[in-house]
C-alpha cells in the first residue's frame, strides 16, 4: 500500500495519475494547503520543503522498511522503477523520458506558475512580471509543440513524462495560452485527457476538493505566499502544538 499526500494542484494529479494508470493499490491522505496542513510535523517528517505530493511506500520493491519520497519527478521515477512501467529500464530511450521529464520540472512547471501567480494572484499587478512569465509559458509551449510534431507522445510511448506536462497544460486559459496556436500540442493534450485513468484521476479531485479554484482569503494568501524560514518554523511550531 502507498500513501499519497496530495493536494489537488498540477504535481497532485501527476501521481494520480500515475496511480490510476498502473492499478497500484493506494490511499489519499489530503493535504490542504490553503489551510496550512503542510506544516504539521508528521508531513515535515516526509516533505522536509512542505509541499505536496508526497509519498510513503509500505510495501518497497524488495522488501525492507517503508521508503518515503517527495519532489513529484522523484516520485514518479520511484513508481515508474517500481513497477516497470512508464520508463525505459535503459539506454537512450530512458534518458529520453528523463530529460523531458527534468525539462518539465525546471521549465514548464516554475514558469507556468510564475504567469499564474502575477497574473492571476499577486494583488500589486507588475506588467513587467506578468508579461515576462506570459511570454516564456508561450515559448515552452512551442518548445512542447514542437517536440510532438513527428511523434504521438513526447518521448515517443506514453510515459511519465507525459504524465509530469499535462497537468501543467490543463490551465492553459488561466496561463493566457490559445491551443489553437499550437496543433500538436493540442492533439497530444486532447489524446492524453481521453485516457480512462487520466478522467479518474481529475474526477478523484473534485471529490476531495470540490471548491477547487482561486485564493479566496487572506489568511489563505498568508499561508501560501510570502514564507521564510521563520514563518515556516512558527507554521510548524503552531501545528505541533495543535494551534
């Protein structure tokens, strides 16, 4: 069995996903973080960074004691490993997948969520912050088309690399983007969202969040934006403490 800590945010559903895909028995420990969950000691003790996903494994390849992972593209190597699916065993073909998989890690995500919060959380709009990150989600998107115009997945068979970018491609319209400028890319997003596992994934979302969407409060913004080492400290302080 493996517990997932999870939030329904785009490096949520990539496990989900995964999850799905494979049949792999596991259960969902919601995280909120919008209600600063993130900070409690038992999650701290398996996310040291305090975000989700997060993952514990009781039953490790091999056997042995329980094996925690964070970071979403560690994690969906742990399983891909575990499992033998969704990444090559060797040779260029599994380089192929892990480079796309970093690309989304260091490129698509980040950026897409830099165009995501200027432009649609952070309460000083800066033209120049927001037309930055528009402008570079725009280029990583013709990146993506670009790689997928000779080809049906991004590193050739369905991976975990396909699974890392679409959930990122989802709130293409939040992050400004027109798929219309982007053919292939729509093709693959359309073929990747048709996938049974893929419509379980999200329909599992909506029954855990089912208010999904925006950052309402203030007390919400404090938790998510703004922290330091010390606010995180007096976060987890007060969480320990049951406050």
């Amino acid at each position: 069995m493996i517990d997932l800590y999870y939030w329904t945010t785009p490096n949520g559903h990539k496990l989900t996903i995964f999850l799905e895909e494979t049949g792999l028995k596991y259960k969902i420990i919601p995280v909120n973080i919008g209600k600063g969950e993130q900070f409690k000691p038992e999650f701290l003790a398996i996310s040291p960074n305090n975000r989700i996903p997060a993952l514990v494994d009781h039953e490790p390849k091999g056997g042995g004691k329980p094996v925690s992972v964070f970071e979403s593209g560690a994690m969906l190597v742990y399983l891909a490993e575990k499992t033998g699916q969704f990444l090559p065993a060797e040779g260029p073909a599994r380089y192929d997948v892990l480079q796309w998989l970093f690309w989304q890690m260091a490129n698509l995500g980040p950026m897409s969520g830099q165009n995501n919060h200027f432009k649609n959380y952070a309460v000083e709009k800066i033209p120049y912050a927001i037309d930055r990150y528009l402008k570079e989600t725009n280029r990583l998107y013709g990146v993506l088309n670009r790689r997928l115009a000779d080809r049906e997945y991004i590193a050739g068979e369905y991976s975990i690399a396909d699974m890392a970018c679409y959930p990122w491609i989802v709130p293409w319209e939040r992050q400004g983007q027109n798929l219309d400028d982007f053919p292939h890319l729509k093709r693959w997003f359309e073929r990747i969202g048709e996938r049974p596992a893929v419509k379980r994934a999200y329909e599992l979302a909506k029954e855990i969040n089912p208010d999904q969407g925006g950052i309402r409060t203030e007390e919400e913004r404090r938790i998510l934006f703004g922290q330091t080492a010390e606010s995180v400290a007096a976060a987890a302080a007060a969480a320990a403490s049951g406050r």
